[in-house]
C-alpha cells in the first residue's frame, strides 16, 4: 500500500508543479525582462530601470491606463448591484411569471461569444446615436458593456451564497421585531459581505483586461489600456509594455492578497462572535 500511495502522492504534487509553471512562468518572465536594458525581446543585455523612467513619459499608455482603472472601477460597482438585485430576484422569488426567461438573459453573457456581445452593443450603440444623437462612442458605451458582461458573473457569485445562507437567521430576525430593511442590513448583508466582495474584484479584474468589447465600443481618445497594448503587439513588443504589465501584476496581485487576509479576518472574528454568542447562552 505503501507503494502505489507514494506514488500517487508524488505524481499529483508533481502534476500541480508542473501546471503552476505552466501558468505563472511566462508570467515572471515578462516581470524579469521589464528589468531588461536591450530594447528586443527575449535577449538579455542586463539589469536596467530605464523601461520604467521612460513609461512616465509615454502619455498614451499613461491616459490608458487611467481610463481603465475608471472605468474598471465603476463597472464593478455596477455590475455588483445589478447583479445582486438579479440573485435577490432569483433566490427569493422561486415563482414568478417570466422567470425562467429572467434567469437565462442574466446568464447569457456568460456562455454568449464576447465578439457577438460587442458587435450587437455597437449596433445598437450606433443606432440610437442616429436616432437620439446619444451616446458618443467613447467611455460610457465601453462601461455599458463592461457592466453588462460582469452583472452575470457577479449574480452567479452573490446567488450562490444566498443559496447556502440559512434563511432562518433572517426569520429569527423578523420574529425578533426586525422589519425587512434592517434584516437586509444587519442580518443578510453582512453575511453576504464577502461574496459581494468577491464579486467586485472578479468583475474589477474582467473589466480591467477586456480588450474585445472595449475595441469594439470605443471611440476616438477612448483607448484603454489592453487596446493600447494589444495595438502596440502588432507592430512588435514595446519594452515599455512589459514594464505597464508588471506593475498591473503586481498591484492586481497585492490587492487580491490583501482582500484575501481581510476577508479571512473578517470570518474569523464572525466565527468567534457566534462562539462567543453559544458559550453566552
């Protein structure tokens, strides 16, 4: 037994290794060759900062770069409130008229091609600025959709959280004289927290790097950051993209770190107030 159990134990470690490699080695190889001083790709010269001096002065990149913090930014906080109004719906209404219909449109941008999404958004875009002048291509057409592909995966998150959720802590809650807006507040939000949480950053980060529906919405001026890229990786790698993609990595990476111990922290301390609550009563 000894045997085929080492065995096993080792082939599956060494599996995980090598799909970890997989995953992050191209990875730290592009953070290794922003520190590159040779402006070709791939052949090292030596250690130089001077990529990252003159990406301060590289104003195209920089703008990018901004436009899509912004609109990453409120496209998560769209998309989190959409979608959690959408798994409200669907959790607490098990029978309504037209629900089967509801539940698939809020899910349909997860299985639907992002190319067929962009393309019916800027026609529709298109059409009504023929018609009512409005809107101009540009920011608010990329954050439509943008919030529109991430209200679905972020239904998916908060609805599955409310699903596991035992409903009788909020029917305590209403017994007890808790009317239904402080049951929302006191009771179900906090224990949804981190689902919203989590919903955020994953539509926080869909946003960040979506380059199809952003190429197809954008207007003249309104380039985000993967478009800047992504035009750029046409003619040849710029070093100075490298330098853009490991700053990304590393902030996107320190900020999902920090989310992680936070929300760790946070379900301990509830662990330990409900532990306290028991050994009270």
């Amino acid at each position: 037994m000894t045997g085929p159990n080492f065995f096993q134990r080792w082939c599956g470690r060494s599996w995980l290794a090598m799909t970890y490699l997989f995953l992050y080695l191209p990875i730290l190889v592009l953070i290794v060759f922003s520190f590159n001083s040779s402006r070709q790709d791939m052949v090292w010269s030596g250690f130089s900062t001077r990529w990252y001096a003159a990406l301060s002065s590289d104003t195209e990149i920089i703008a990018g770069f901004f436009l899509s913090l912004k609109i990453a930014f409120m496209s998560a906080c769209s998309s989190v409130i959409l979608g959690s109004f959408a798994a409200f719906a669907l959790n607490s209404y098990r029978r309504f008229s037209g629900r089967a219909l509801f539940g698939g449109m809020v899910s349909a941008p997860l299985i639907m091609p992002e190319v067929i999404i962009g393309l019916s958004l800027l026609l529709m875009m298109v059409s009504m600025q023929k018609v009512f002048g409005f809107p101009e291509r540009g920011m608010l057409t990329i954050w439509i959709g943008h919030t529109l592909l991430g209200m679905a995966y972020a239904a998916v998150v908060v609805q599955s959280r409310l699903q596991e959720m035992d409903k009788s802590i909020a029917e305590a809650a209403m017994d007890l004289g808790c009317r239904p807006h402080q049951v929302f507040f006191l009771v179900t939000l906090p224990n949804i927290a981190q689902a919203l949480a989590s919903a955020w950053l994953l539509t926080f980060t869909l946003s960040l790097d979506d380059v199809v529906l952003s190429a197809f919405l954008s207007g003249p001026g309104s380039s985000t950051m993967p478009i800047v890229i992504f035009s750029r990786a046409r003619l040849g790698l710029d070093p100075r993209v490298n330098v853009v993609a490991a700053l990304t990595i590393v902030v996107v990476a320190s900020a999902v770190i920090a989310a992680s111990f936070m929300m760790a922290r946070s379900k301990r301390l509830r662990h330990g107030q409900i532990s306290a609550a028991f050994t009270a009563i």
